[in-house]
C-alpha cells in the first residue's frame, strides 16, 4: 500500500511496516523488553498516518524531531522528502535507531531545557510522546519557539489526557504520566507560549500500545486493537466520547 504526501514523495507503507515491526522484534529496551509500542502493526500504521499528515503540513523543509528516541518518526518523515534532525537528551541514547536506515544520527545533549540549535533555523518541531516527560515545560516551549523560524510549525502528538480512560486504570496500576491535559488548557498554554493552534482534537479513544499490560491481558487487547482500529478515527470524532480518547493533538504556528 502506498500513501501519497505533498510534494509528489510517495511512502511504500508495506515496506515500512516490515522495517520497523523487524527493528522493534530484534532489539531490547534498557530494561530488557520488547520495544512495545513499535511492535504491533496497528501501533506502527498510526505512526505512519502521523508521518503522514506532518509531511502534509511541512512540506519540503527542515524539521527538528525533538525526543526522537527510537528514531521511527525520523525513519518515516525522511522517507516523505523531509530534511529530519534526530535529536534526543543523552539519558534517552540508545545502542541503536531506525534513523541510521535514512542515514540520519541522532544528536544527543546533557543539556535537559537548551537546544545546540540557532534561532529562527527550522521550518517544523515535532513533539511525539516528548513535551510531557521534559524537565521544565515553560523553558522547554520558550526554545522551541526560538528555534522556529516565524510561520513555522510546532506539531505536537500523543499527549496525555486527563480524562483518558486508559490514564484512569495508570492511576489504578501506578503506570498514568505524571502531567496529563485538557484539551482547552493546553491548547491556552500554547497560545500564551507564542503560538496560533490550527489543530486541537482527541485521538486514540482504543489506545494502541498497551505497554504497561503483560503476560496474557497484552495479546488480548492488541487482538481486539486490530479488529477495531479503522474505527477509532470515527470514535475520536463523537463529540461526548472523544473525551475520554488517549491522547491530544495540536498542530501549532508561531507567531510572526
């Protein structure tokens, strides 16, 4: 299956699927487990959709994937004919990443809030699972307005819901993000940071990683993920029970 993006760059999804299901199958997290949430092929199809809608907004420029760990959005953005740096803090390194399949290392820094990066040098920044986990949000969201050249992107995937279902059993197992957000206040936050939404919704109302699950309940609930995954774009879209969805996504501009 091919997925047609901006700019003419056509992703063979097939092909994609194949390298990183391979990738995530043949190495180990630091603890030793499967890289879980790359190793299910519904999981990985998301990531691709991503890739997809951020290579439609961008285009043809330069893009910073900011916490790249694993690298798999650097892996997909590349093949859509964007120019990605990979870029992560030195505590998130890892042995190996799907960005050396580009061609792409990721660059790494003890620096937990400051980007080795000049003012006004980047077209987009993309926060995949990244924006919650950072040291200090308000120093964090000042640098990336910095680096963002005017006009430029601030696109922002898989950050936690407060009112997620899935959030509320973390609570339960001890496994919910410690920062979890509205919709409404997040989408305030970035404002007041210096950025214009274009996009603000609920994603992932059936959740797709289940990394916190193990021994029989995980295969469980990816089977049931598998069978009902082209729904979830429809459920994310009722307005009552698109509240309760996984995630929160925003597609930013900064401000001229």
């Amino acid at each position: 299956m091919r997925s047609r993006v901006r700019g003419g760059v056509r992703a063979d999804r097939h092909r994609e699927l194949t390298a990183i299901l391979e990738f995530a199958r043949s190495v180990a997290d630091g603890e030793g487990k499967a890289i879980r949430h790359l190793d299910d092929a519904a999981s990985v199809r998301r990531y691709c959709g991503k890739a997809d809608e951020v290579a439609a907004v961008v285009g043809n420029g330069r893009i910073l994937d900011w916490g790249c760990l694993y690298g798999q959005m650097t892996y997909l953005l590349e093949r859509r004919g964007l120019t990605v740096v990979p870029f992560d803090v030195e505590g998130s390194r890892r042995p190996r990443t799907l960005c050396e399949l580009v061609g792409r290392t990721p660059m790494y820094s003890q620096d937990p809030v400051k980007l080795p990066f000049e003012t006004a040098s980047f077209e987009a920044v993309l926060s995949s699972g990244t924006l919650e986990h950072v040291a200090d949000p308000e120093a964090s969201l000042r640098e990336i307005h910095r680096i963002l050249r005017p006009g430029g992107h601030f696109i922002i995937y898989n950050l936690p819901n407060r009112f997620s279902w899935i959030e509320w059993v973390g609570l339960l197992r001890g496994t919910a993000h410690e920062r979890r957000y509205l919709l409404r206040e997040a989408g305030e936050w970035l404002v007041r940071a210096g950025f214009e939404l274009l996009v603000a919704r609920h994603e992932n109302v059936l959740p797709c990683t289940f990394s916190s699950l193990s021994g029989g309940l995980r295969p469980m609930f990816l089977t049931v993920n598998r069978l009902f995954a082209g729904l979830d774009p429809l459920l994310s879209r009722i307005p009552v029970l698109s509240l309760f969805g996984t995630n929160l996504t925003f597609i930013c501009r900064k401000w001229n």
